[in-house]
C-alpha cells in the first residue's frame, strides 16, 4: 500500500493591495508581464477568476565567467535560468500571490502589504518555539542581526528589546489546525517563515486553497498577537517601493526649509566616533559655499542651502550635499556623508507617525508610542540635586546675539562653581579608541559623568546618550580608560583634583538646556536612544539622573563674566 500523500505542500504567500477594480495584471512587474520569457494566462481557482504567470529569469552569461575566461583562455557557452510562478488570487478584498521559485521578484512591489507574513506568525506562533529573528536596531548605529535557534527556543533566548528593535522576520512552530495541513488533526504543527511573504503548506487542491486562503485572511485581520510577541508590529520600517514614501518624502522635502519644524540634526551611523571629535566641517553640495568650515554644525548649515532649491527638489538636494569631519590641522577623519543621513524628521500622517531616520522610513504604532513615553517619561522623572549655572547669551562672530555655545557653557559652569570640573573636548586616547573619546562635559562634585546638551528643537540627543555609553562602558572594562582619566583630570584641575585608583562610574547625568526636559522635547529616535541608554546603565549599575538648566538673560564675556545686554 502506497504511502498517503499530503494535501498540502508549502508554498510562499504575498499579500497585495489593489487599487480599486484595477486588472490583476497590475499586480506584476511590467517588465515581466511583457517580456517575451514569460507567459501571463487566466485560470479559475474555484470559481475565482484568477492569473498564472510563469517564466524563467536568465542572464546571458552568470558574472563570474570572465574570470574563469581570464584564468583559463576559455569561455563556455553557460547560462543562468531560473524558474518563476506566481499565482494571483483576489480574495477578501486583497489579492492574494502564491509564489514558487523566483516568482516573487515579479510582483509589483509597490503593492505589496508590507509585514504581512510576520502579522501572520506573530498571531499563531509559539513564543515558547521561535527559531529563528531578524532584528534591526533603531538607533544611530542601524544594526541588523539574524538570531536562530534550530530547535527552537523562548523569546528570552533571542536577547529582543522592547524597545528600539523592530523585527521583520519569524520562524517558528505553528498549530495547523483550522489549514488544510492539519487533516483534522488537533496535534498538527508546521513550521512558518514570515517576513512579507509566508512561507506555510497551503492545500493542493483549489478548494482547499481557498479555504486556506481565508483562514489566513481573518487571522491577520481579526486575531490578536500571541502573548510574547504583541510588540513586534509596533514599528515597521517601510519598504523600497511602499507607496507611503513617496507621500512622506514629499511632506519632508517641504520642511526642509529654516523654522519648517519636525526636522532634527543626528549624527549617521557611519560617523566614525573613534577618530575623534571634529573641529570643524566641510559642508560641500547642493548649493553649499564651498569655503564653509563651521566649527559646530547645526541644523541650519543643511538647511540654509536646501532653501535655495524649489520645494519638491528640496530632499534630492539634501541627499547630493555632504558632511565631513575635519580635525584641528583640518584633515579629513570621516568620510563625506550625504546629508540625508543626518537629520531626523518625524510626522503624523493620515493618524499613524511616521519617522525618517539613517536615511529609512519607519511607521510607529501607537502602542509602541505610548509604551515608549512611558518608560522615558519615567526615565525624566529622576531629577538630580545637583545646582548648576543659567545658560546665558552670547555675541556670535556675526555680531548677533544668541545662546552662548554648549562649550562655553561648561567653562562658566566651571567658573562659578569649584566643584564641577569641565573636560569638554578633553579627550581620553585609549588602545580600543586610539582617536579619542569624551568621558563626559562635566565631572560633578562626586565625579558624576554629567554631559550637557542644549535642546532648540533643531537638534537630536541620540549622540549625547550613546557618548554617556561608551563613556562609562570604557571606563568599566579598559583599564587604560582609568589611567588617562587619572591624568586628564589632574591636568586640567592643575593639581588640585585626583581620581582615586579604585574609581568605577556610578552616577551619570543628563543636563538639558532650552527646554523642558518631556518625552515631547525629544524626538521620536532621541526618545529610542534614550531607553536605551538607562537600560544600560542599568545593567552596569550606573545611576541615571536629570538636570534642567534654565536660560538666564545676561551676556556672557570672554572673562566669563555675566552683563545685561
């Protein structure tokens, strides 16, 4: 007696949304649908008016082969071919794509539903039985990470934060009851693949695949997220073709302007911090004077020369013009980073946020944000009793009037208070960051790493709180980070302060000046960055306190020395 063949088979499944009554052929690339390797027919899938594309994808000749004619004298006749099929299915509103072999790479990806095989996964897997996690950090250093357990594991295995990760991909075991799969079995599990696509057994014959074909649908339109893995569909970031991008670029293309609102200064990812804090930079592109070297950049640098451009042209300048670190001697110690990489811009769109952050967009559920506000919020809450000056005003190269700069700032805190020490700008030169880094702004009275940042409203924190990291992670594990501690502070103390042997950070501080220190004065990335940060210093078992500096309406000299304006 022959073995009883399964009634389904695993195939991958992509969900599309239609515009309207638009033909199914829409939803194939058009350079697949008339190309003359691939072949577009319609077929009835129970009774539903459906469209089969098969083809075959080829190159003329695979890469590698002038080097194997460059090695050898020879060149074969050889051809890469690879089959495609998809199978596009309306239903339930959606249209439905079932792919084998490279049929995915013909789907129109402007239409598909992004993270619809994760919103699957996260409704019927295990949270106990998780195999494998794509992770993807959001924070100025975008790291991607794939985690796999073969036997599966819990969630706690995988090490995934609540907050500042998103996940785009799950493997994992599922019940197959309510599918064809299971046979009417209750015990039937399978394991699924969920990204945009589903990878899962579907029924081989079409009534059962439309069968299938709605369990899946009310699954992801009516089913909650397991326990455990609720908050995975909090954040998504947005695909290349998403057509929301299109929309949100043009509403960042028009606030790209002085005084516009929502747009922030951040520092990219590929800022190399371990050749130093820059002197100056190089600002080149888009209109940008070709001579302007400011010693501190600020949000206007980029936007002075983007409003020189036509409103809708304003995000394809900023993306032309680039950033460049320079040192004292005004050497290069980064490369030139094109300018959409260093701002961050949020906004409310059709009731979801949105935010543009390393140059990719993001959509932020509100179950996200309110968890987010509240953990920040509560981080802001531990105010530290520590006294410092006013920021003051000061009068600027150009003879105008405005804040006195964050450096200044520390020197006159300095100034009228013994107490606090200021190493701004005074790097540590260590073997892991023979560059330099800044342990702190300020070494309060009990050597509490205090590092000052000026909040306008032009301006990302998410640097400041990822310095307060390194600096204390340094100072914990590399036992050179101690010694020239030791020696910095007694330079600049002139003697008169000395860091005991045995010193370990136990208190940082995060002093803000210009506004309220309110999860609404940071942006939506520098709030990320935030939770981050106190969940480390957490782990290392470093207290974290707040400080708001109130702005004071007095001049301040070079002497340092405060009068009315």
């Amino acid at each position: 007696m022959g073995r009883q063949q399964a009634p389904a088979k695993k195939a991958t499944v992509y969900r599309l949304v239609r515009q309207g009554d638009e033909p199914l052929v829409f939803c194939i690339q058009e350079k697949y649908a008339d190309s003359d390797d691939f072949q577009v027919g319609e077929v009835s899938i129970d009774g539903v008016e459906s469209l089969l594309v098969t083809g075959q994808i080829g190159a003329d000749e695979p890469r590698w082969m002038p080097h194997v004619a460059s090695l050898t004298g020879k060149k074969p006749p050889l051809k890469n071919t690879t089959s495609a099929v998809a199978l596009i299915i309306p239903h339930g509103g959606y249209v439905y794509a079932l792919t084998w072999g490279m049929g995915h790479l013909a789907l129109e990806p402007s239409q598909l539903d992004s993270g619809f095989g994760l919103r699957f996964a996260i409704r019927k897997a295990s949270a106990d039985q998780v195999r494998s996690l794509t992770s993807h950090t959001l924070d100025t250093l975008a790291r991607t990470a794939r985690t796999s357990v073969p036997s599966g594991a819990a969630l706690d295995a995988f090490g995934v934060e609540e907050i500042g990760e998103v996940i785009s991909r799950l493997v994992g075991r599922v019940s197959t009851v309510g599918l064809t799969a299971a046979s009417g079995k209750r015990d039937s599990y399978a394991t699924v693949r969920g990204a945009d696509g589903l990878s899962i057994p579907l029924g081989k014959d079409p009534v059962d695949l439309m069968k299938d074909l709605t369990f899946l649908h009310q699954t992801v339109e009516k089913d909650s997220p397991v326990k455990g893995l609720e908050h995975f569909e909090h954040t998504r970031p947005l695909r290349p073709g998403n057509p929301m991008i299109g929309q949100l670029q043009k509403v960042l293309s028009a606030s790209l302007a002085p005084g516009a609102g929502g747009v922030a200064l951040t520092w990219p990812a590929e800022w190399q911090e371990e050749h130093g804090e820059a002197d100056s930079y190089k600002i080149r592109g888009a209109g940008a004077a070709g001579d302007e070297q400011p010693d501190e950049l600020e949000l206007g640098h980029l936007l002075k020369p983007l409003s020189r451009w036509p409103e809708a042209e304003r995000f394809n300048a900023l993306k032309r013009l680039t950033i460049q670190g320079l040192n004292t001697d005004g050497q290069s110690i980064s490369r030139a980073i094109h300018g959409d990489k260093w701002i961050t811009f949020q906004v409310d769109h059709d009731g979801k946020r949105y935010v543009f952050h390393q140059g990719r967009w993001f959509d932020i559920g509100g179950a996200y944000l309110d968890l987010l506000h509240s953990k920040v919020a509560t981080i802001l809450s531990r105010r530290s009793p520590l006294s410092v000056s006013g920021w003051p005003l000061e009068v600027k190269s150009n003879g105008k009037i405005s804040h006195a700069t964050e450096g200044a700032y520390n020197c006159l805190v300095q100034h009228d208070d013994s107490r606090f020490l200021c190493l701004d700008k005074k790097l540590l030169y260590t073997v892991q960051h023979p560059r330099g880094f800044e342990v702190c702004d300020l070494l309060g009275p009990d050597n509490e790493l205090i590092h000052v940042k000026r909040m306008d409203g032009s301006v990302s924190a998410s640097h400041l709180f990822n310095q307060a990291i390194v600096s204390v992670e340094a100072l914990r594990r590399q036992p050179d980070a101690l010694t020239r501690m030791q020696e910095v502070v007694r330079r600049e103390s002139r003697g008169n302060r000395v860091m005991s042997s045995d010193f370990r950070p136990r208190k940082v501080v995060l002093a803000f000046g210009g506004r309220a220190a309110t999860p609404r004065a940071l942006f939506t990335f520098s709030q990320v960055t935030l939770a981050r940060c106190a969940q480390r210093l957490a782990e290392l078992e470093v207290e974290l306190e707040i400080i708001e500096i109130a702005d004071v309406q007095l001049l301040l000299n070079k002497d340092l020395s405060l009068v009315k304006p």
